[in-house]
C-alpha cells in the first residue's frame, strides 16, 4: 500500500478530491493509495508532517491559483520547509503541486506558479543560508540547503522530482460540475 501526503497552503483541499479527513482510500484498479490531507493551520500542518512524512512515498501540494499571488510568500515558507527536510530528502518522494482552481477566471496558471516559487524559493534560500542558525530556527540535522551552490534555484535542482499539473475541484462549469482532477489522479496513479 502506498501512501501520500496532500498539502494544502490554504487548509481547504477539495470535498471531490478527500472527503473524509485522513487517511482516506483511494478506490481504483491499481494498488491502494492511503492520501493524508495535512490541515491546513501551521501548527497542526506541522505536527502531521512530523508524523507522516518518514512513511510517504508521494506528495501532492494544493496551490490556490486564484490567491496565489498574494500568499506567495507563505507558500514558499512551508515548501521550503519540504525541500530542506532531511527526512523527506532521503526518501525523495515524488512531489506534484496541484495548482487548484483553474475553473476561475483570475486563476494563475501552473507554469506562473512555477516560475514566481522558484524565484521566491531562491529568495528565502538566499535569506536564509545568512542567518545565524538562532534566527533561522532550523537545526543543521534535519534540515539541508536548497539548491546548487552558486545557481539561481529551480525545481530540477530538487531531492526530488516535482510536477506540475492545473486542477479544479469545484468542475469547469460551476458549482454542480465534477471536479476536474483528472491530472492529480493520473499522476497518483503513476506513482502508486
């Protein structure tokens, strides 16, 4: 049985996708996948991700396309956290960020996404390898630097292999559509 964590920045991961609070089962023709849905309050978020991250082997990060451009900072905030983590590292667990909401007009698209947390992400590295470890918060054992050395980051410079994918949950037509996740459902599929 595989395992998978689901973020969500904003606390709401889709009713379509998860309805059921952790864990939930995944029906399908392929192997069982056991999904946790991470609340989406920091110190609860963190206290799970303590809990479940040494037993994922997948990860599914829900970005709020329509708010996106104004939490971009705590966003990166707490991908940074999963990029740097030692645990999560070592295991390398494929990693796919659902930029959600694709339904809405205002709706930023996955390859805007990408491209404003990679230079958010170099930010906060940027920021961070500069602070005494006492501000910083972190303790060298769990967590490791971001990036190469001397590069601008970007995702391919990861412990890990991260995707990419646009999803809504609410449907394309509203609020009585079906969810549109074929994406994150092909890709746990793959990776199951």
């Amino acid at each position: 049985m595989r395992r998978a964590m689901c973020l969500d920045q904003a606390g709401i991961y889709a009713q379509a996708v998860l309805p059921a609070v952790v864990p939930t089962m995944l029906p399908g023709q392929g192997p069982a996948v056991v999904l946790y849905d991470l609340p989406g309050h920091e110190s609860l978020r963190l206290q799970y991700l303590e809990k479940h991250k040494a037993d994922a082997r997948a990860i599914v990060f829900v970005v709020d396309s329509v708010s996106f451009q104004k939490e971009v900072k705590d966003v990166a905030e707490f991908l940074y956290t999963l990029l740097t983590d030692a645990v999560i590292a070592k295991n390398a667990p494929p990693l796919l960020i659902a930029c959600n909401k694709q339904d809405v007009t205002m709706a930023k698209s996955a390859k805007l996404i990408q491209q404003q947390l990679e230079k958010e992400l170099n930010t906060l590295r940027t920021i961070r390898s500069g602070a005494p470890k006492s501000l910083d918060g972190s303790s060298t054992a769990s967590v490791l630097p971001l990036g190469k050395k001397g590069k601008e980051f970007d995702f391919s410079q990861a412990p890990m292999k991260i995707e990419f994918v646009e999803c809504s949950a609410q449907g394309n037509k509203g609020d009585k559509a079906e969810a549109d996740i074929g994406n994150v459902e092909a890709w746990l599929t793959k990776v199951a």
